[in-house]
C-alpha cells in the first residue's frame, strides 16, 4: 500500500496535478467513514446526511 501511495505521489508532482489530492482525501475520508460505522450504532445517524 505504501508503493501505492508513493507511486501516486510521484506521478502528480512530475505532472503537475496537484488537484488531484483534495478529491482523493474526501473519498478516502468518505469510504472509511462507510466501513466504521457500518456495525455501529451511530450508523443510522451518518446514513441521514446522505
């Protein structure tokens, strides 16, 4: 995972597409949101934002 994340790093410094790291961190933020509160009881809560 840490290549992963380096290999990511490297390609938007070389090209420049720096607009790219605000898009990946909400979607990260939003997909591990998801996965903790899908067994908890404070699920119902986060489900009646969206």
């Amino acid at each position: 995972m840490g290549g992963f994340v380096m290999e990511l790093w490297a390609f938007m410094r070389e090209r420049k597409k720096f607009w790219l790291l605000p898009i990946i961190v909400v979607l990260v933020l939003l997909g591990s949101l998801i996965v903790f509160t899908q067994g908890s009881a404070v699920a119902p809560f986060i489900y009646t934002l969206f």
